[in-house]
C-alpha cells in the first residue's frame, strides 16, 4: 500500500489532474466504477457529481440524492453488498452487475465534504480493500478539498458579480453545449434576449446604486420565473439571455410572452429607494426551427431586440426565420 501512496503522490506533483488521479485510485483498488459526489451545501439532499468514471451525465449537474445524503453523517468507510434498503432503490449507482459497493466518506478538516463511491462487479477481498481505504483516507481528503476549491474559483469566474447570475461567458459555453447535443440527438431548444427598456433613465434620475439594486432584483425575478433546467445569464450591462432546452416554436412565445408581462406587473421597491415599475423588450427564436450555428443565433436575437425598441419597446418579437 506505501507503493501506492508514493505513486499518487508522484502524480499529484508531477503532473495535477483530478481524473487522472481518480482512475488511478479506481484501477489501484480494482473498482469497475467511482463516483464521487459532493452535497451543495452541508446537510443537503442536493449533490453533483464532480467525477464518474462512466462519463454519465454531466459534470457537475445538480440533483437530489438520498443515498448520498444518508452516508455524510458516516466518517468511515462501509462495504454494502445487500441492497434492499429503500435508500438504494431509486439510486443510479445501483444496477444488476453490482456485488458491492464501497462507501467511502472524504473527510477534510473534520467534517465529511464527500462521498466517494467504489463499484465492484465482485467482492473477494473485502478485509483488505478496508485496510487500504483506511490508509489512504487522507489522501484522498486533501485531494478532493483541492479540488472543490478550483471549482469553486471556476465557477466564480463565470458568475456576474453584481446580479450573482452566471456570467456571458458561461452563456456561451453553455448555449455550445445544448447546440451540439440538439445537433447531435435530433432535439430542439429555444433561447431569449431580454432587454430592460430604457434602463439609462433610471441610472440619471436616480443614480447607479438605485441602477444597481434594480438589475439585482430583476435577476432574483428572472431566476424565480424560468424552470430549473433554464439557464438564465446575464449578457451585457441591460441584457439577459435565456437557454430553455427542449422548447419549441409552439411554446417559447408564449414564454417569452409571460415573462414580458410579468416584469410590467411588478413593482421593484429599492431599499431606501423608489419603487419602480419597468418594462423589457424581448427576442425569442428556437432551434432548429432557424437552423442556425450559435453565433448566428444570437445574432438574429440582437436583431430583434433592436425591431422592438424601434417599435417603441415593451413587446416581444418572435424570430422564425
């Protein structure tokens, strides 16, 4: 085991890469499968999944999971081989190849901040699969709080600082994605560009801060009104921009539609401030019903926004073409 330990100590200084090293410690252990999940927060029900070695489902995607959320209040490793609890029911680590499983609490600083799993398609040693764990436990801990903090830098990178939506550039990155998996699976998606009609007005009459405050309850607005699965950024210093996936031409306008409305009904009280009432000029199209790259598509969308603030604003235009 002390060959192993120098091993990954040699990669971790050599050369950091977090998937490296964790197939390293899946094919050092004799594992099928690893995954390792990590809650949102402390106590929550609420995980992503920051690696599989299957490649399912996508890095770092958030979703409830009651397994995970029972074993963080374990501080040491377990082996499971009967699975008939509820808790491993709806599990989609569980499936009829699986013997074993190795539950594997990361502890760091004190306190489990993880929950590594270890597949095994067979289980004939599992006294010394223990041992080993047990020795490299704090490896591993170390290992994966270095890893929550690069993505924790990561993802505030890509996170607007004054609305706390994610940012243009994870706009971007994220409209890629769904393009090529659209693309690709024959799917469709539909995106908006909101624009908060004359946004100046409000930043000469009462200042930035008021202008400010403003665009921080429009985002809180925008988040609580679209789906979880929607992604909603801010794109530019008045513009917002919406990723719905799988909506199609007989549904985003009426979204969009929604939306418009919505703002116009609501009053924003600025704290030691006035209360405002505002309007948006919105650009919906869908994918592929304008078969277009995804530059062009934002191009078309920039277009529209421009129609409806030619026409005087507070409307929605519907691109199909």
């Amino acid at each position: 085991m002390g060959n192993m330990i120098e091993d990954l100590s040699k990669k971790v200084l050599e050369r950091y890469d977090f998937g490296d090293i964790m197939t390293f410690v899946m094919e050092s252990f004799g594992a099928n499968r690893l995954i390792l999940r990590v809650p949102v927060h402390e106590e929550s029900e609420i995980f992503k999944t920051i690696y599989d070695s299957e490649g399912k489902g996508p890095v770092l995607e958030e979703k409830r999971d009651v397994l995970s959320a029972y074993y963080l209040s374990y501080d040491k490793p377990l082996f499971i081989a009967n699975f008939k609890k509820d808790i491993f029911s709806h599990s989609d680590i569980i499936d009829d190849g699986v013997k074993g499983i190795e539950v594997v609490p990361i502890v760091f600083s004190g306190r489990v901040v993880g929950i590594m799993y270890m597949v095994f398609y067979s289980h004939d040693k599992v006294e010394e699969l223990k041992v080993k764990i047990e020795e490299i436990l704090p490896f591993l801990g170390l290992i994966v709080a270095y890893r929550l903090k690069e993505l924790e830098l990561s993802e505030s990178a890509l996170l607007d600082k004054l609305t706390n939506l994610p940012s243009s550039t994870y706009f971007w990155q994220r409209l890629d994605e769904e393009f090529k998996r659209a693309k690709r699976y024959s799917r469709k998606f539909s995106l908006m560009l909101i624009d908060i009609d004359d946004l100046k007005k409000v930043n000469e009459t009462y200042g930035h801060r008021t202008c400010d405050m403003l665009l921080r309850k429009f985002a809180e607005l925008a988040r609580s009104h679209f789906r979880r699965t929607d992604i909603v950024a801010r794109f530019g210093g008045d513009e917002f921009a919406v990723i719905l996936p799988e909506t199609g031409m007989q549904n985003i306008y009426q979204v969009a539609e929604g939306f418009r409305l919505r703002v116009m009904s609501t009053t924003f009280e600025i704290e030691f401030g006035p209360r405002l009432n505002i309007t948006v000029s919105v650009a919906a199209i869908c994918y592929p019903t304008v078969y277009l790259e995804p530059d062009a598509l934002v191009e078309k969308l920039l277009e529209g926004i421009k129609e409806a603030k030619e026409e005087g604003g507070n409307r929605t235009v519907l691109i199909k073409q």
